[in-house]
C-alpha cells in the first residue's frame, strides 16, 4: 500500500507527459517487437561515431590513473577543475567567449540541470511573490513540463506562424506580443528556449537571439539556452545559425544526442554566481555529478573528436536522414492537408495537420493500433493558457531511423490519415 503522500509526492507521481513517453517508448516493443519507433528522442546508431566512442572508451578502461577517476572518487560540487578548464578553453577558442572554469558547471544531463535551474529562479519567492519560466516560443520540449516544484509555474507566449511554399511552415516569436503581456514583468523569473527546438526543429536567427537577450536582459531576466541538440555539441544545426552566449545567458549543453544518453552527462554556462548557485543545489539534490561523462568528454576534447564528430560525421548523417525522411513523409501525405515545419536542426520531423478530425492524442492511439509510435504535439506548449487549436493539430516523429523503417512507418501514416480524411 502507498502511504499518505506530500504535495511534491503527488505532483510527481501524477500524470506526466514525460512519464508516458518513457514508458511508451519501453513497453510498446514488449507488446509489439515490430513497432515502428519514431517517438523518442534517442540518437541515431551510426557505425563510424560507435567505434570511434570504443577506442575512447577501452583506452579510459585500460589506463590505471583513468579507472580509478571513473569508478572510485567523487566529484567536487562544480565538476572536474581540469575538464572544466577543457571546455572553457574550447569555447574560448572556438567563440572567443571570455569563460573559465567559474562559467562552467557538469550536470547529471540537461534534464536534471534543468530542473535545478528553473526552480532555482522560479517559483515562490522570499518576498512573496511568486515568479515563473516563460516560453518566448512554443511549442517546446515536453519534458520541461512538469519539472517545477509548485504550481503555475510556466508562461507562454503564442507564437507567430509564417505558411511558406511546398506545404511548410516555420514558427517566429510574436515580440509584439511578448512586450505587451506580462513576459517580461517581475513576474518573470527567466525565459527559456531551446535552440535547436525540439520538437519543430527551429532554429532562432541570431538576430531574433540576440534582440530577445537584449529584451530580457533590460528586465534583468536571465535566458535560458538549451543547446541539447546544438552547438558546439552535438552541433545538428543544418543551416548557418551560430553558436550564442552572452553575461545574461545560460547555456545547457548535453553529451547526449552525441550518441551517448547513457552517460547522463552536460554542463552548464553561465555567471561565476549563477555556477555556485547551481553547483550547491545540485550537490544537495544529487551529492555529486557522475564521472564517467566528464571523462569521456575529455578525451574526445583532447583528441579533437568533440567538435570533429559533429561536423564531418553527425551532422551531413543527419542532414541526409532529413532529406530522404522529408520525401517519405510528403509523399505518403500528398492527398493530406498537411504542412511540415522547416527542420533548421536537431532529427526530428513536425507535422501540422490543419483539418485533422480528431485530436492529434487520438490519432497517436490509431497509429500505436497501426504499429507506429509518435508524439502527439498536445504535450508541447507548456505554459500557454490561450486554447489554440493548433497545439491539438500536430505531431512529433524521430527521422533517426533506419530509411525502410521511415518508409514503412510514412505509409501508415499516410494510410490512416487518408481514411481520416475520406480521401
């Protein structure tokens, strides 16, 4: 029997977008070894970046200074000096951003560091009052739902939408609308955006970038970067957008869509301030920060391979997928209103259906009975109080799949939508 469970026990045993998709994602092959699985957010498997991973790998197992850094200490509150000194001089180099190992903190993954950020600066507050993340742009990750502590924590702001030839589409901030509302008032305790975003694969301009960071800053708002899918690391950015950080920003970097979500290993960048703050609740919360990622990630500096897997392997891998994916899915679709949103990065594929008869949530279940898994969009506009249709209209796929996989799964999807549709 569960016993009488806290507030925070219930918040975080309720149902949970983030919860059903993991859960989805480990039980839908143990019902059916044939699903079709374009749910997740799990990184391609690409032979030449695997075997690359098990050189570093065997040589971290095989030098005895190296195992004993990796299974038998812990870590300080902040991380490894040395490696945090590694990528402040990579960043340096590469940026030329003025960081050293007091800007950068290792977390247990983006997942957990965002968490302890996001409460961190919102939620109730010493004088009473009580401040929220805000959202320039939907959608956004799913999993940034339901992280916060207390309740009415996320804001949003609707975004703009631009229809544009060959049946796409692209969101854009609404800054009209963000300066006019309450987004940028002392109820805001920071604005959060991933770049590349997932789920639509947007990538902000560097203007737009730089004119929210300008806006926030102004307010004395920090912004939140999540560079998961980004640069410098894993760098899926497909067109020429550059990396960005500035004194009001916080930078999330992950090892994860590298090929390595098993590791649970990133970093944070930010203000020497905002890194001690971080650095002590993460050392409450967690005690220390795992080694084995931060090994890994020096190696791969100390060889190059951080940054040279991404560009010669990674991301023209990547680049192919969504070519060959997009042809796929628009041809199985052709008989189907149908918009595809412009996929600046990361691997994922969205899909606004405009005159879809049905929830989008419904239509998951349908194509789960078909043998393919997606992500219903409905989960992701966290923060938006505004009831736009839209956000019930869309759904999320994963292109890093094998091409006959994403062939078969576009003719499902094409089938079932069509007899939704009568056409």
């Amino acid at each position: 029997m569960l016993p009488d469970l806290s507030r925070f026990g219930k918040k975080f045993t309720a149902a949970s977008g983030i919860v059903d998709l993991m859960e989805d994602l480990g039980s839908a092959l143990l019902s059916n070894p044939d699903m079709l699985m374009l749910g997740g957010g799990t990184p391609a498997r690409i032979g030449m970046v695997e075997a690359i991973y098990s050189r570093h790998l065997r040589a971290l197992v095989a030098d005895d200074q190296s195992h004993y850094h990796l299974l038998g200490r812990y870590q300080s509150p902040a991380g490894d000096e040395a490696v945090r000194d590694q990528l402040a001089g990579l960043l340096n180099a590469e940026y030329g951003w003025p960081l050293d190992r007091h800007n950068i903190a290792i977390t247990n993954g983006g997942q957990s560091a965002f968490s302890i950020l996001a409460n961190l600066l919102a939620g109730p507050m010493e004088d009473g009052s009580h401040k929220r993340v805000h959202f320039p742009l939907v959608p956004e990750y799913l999993g940034y739902a339901d992280v916060g502590f207390s309740e009415n924590f996320f804001s949003a702001t609707k975004p703009a939408l631009s229809l544009l030839p060959e049946r796409r589409f692209k969101y854009h901030i609404d800054f009209d609308a963000l300066s006019a509302g309450e987004a940028l008032g002392p109820a805001t305790g920071a604005l959060c955006l991933s770049r590349p975003t997932n789920p639509s694969g947007n990538i902000l301009p560097l203007a737009e970038l730089q004119q929210l960071d300008t806006l926030a800053a102004r307010h004395a708002i920090p912004l939140i970067i999540d560079a998961a899918y980004g640069l410098p690391f894993p760098g899926l950015h497909f067109d020429d957008s550059a990396a960005y950080w500035s004194d009001n920003t916080i930078l999330l970097l992950s090892l994860s869509k590298l090929g390595l979500p098993g590791l649970r290993s990133g970093f944070v960048v930010g203000s020497p301030e905002l890194i001690e703050a971080f650095s002590r609740a993460n050392t409450i919360l967690n005690l220390a920060s795992g080694n084995a990622g931060p090994l890994f990630a020096a190696s791969l500096m100390e060889s190059g391979d951080l940054l040279k897997i991404p560009r010669e392997i990674l991301c023209p891998w990547y680049e192919r997928k969504l070519e060959s994916a997009q042809a796929a899915i628009l041809q199985a679709l052709e008989q189907v209103p149908c918009h595809l949103h412009v996929t600046d990065g990361a691997f994922f594929l969205w899909l606004w259906f405009p005159e879809l008869p049905l929830s989008t949530t419904e239509l998951y279940q349908q194509l789960k009975q078909e043998g393919v898994l997606v992500i219903p969009g409905d989960t992701a506009f966290p923060g938006l109080e505004e009831d736009w249709l839209h956000s019930r209209q869309c759904i999320r796929l994963s292109y890093a799949v094998e091409d006959d996989v994403m062939a078969r799964a576009a003719e499902i999807l094409g089938r079932v939508l069509r007899r939704l549709h009568g056409v």
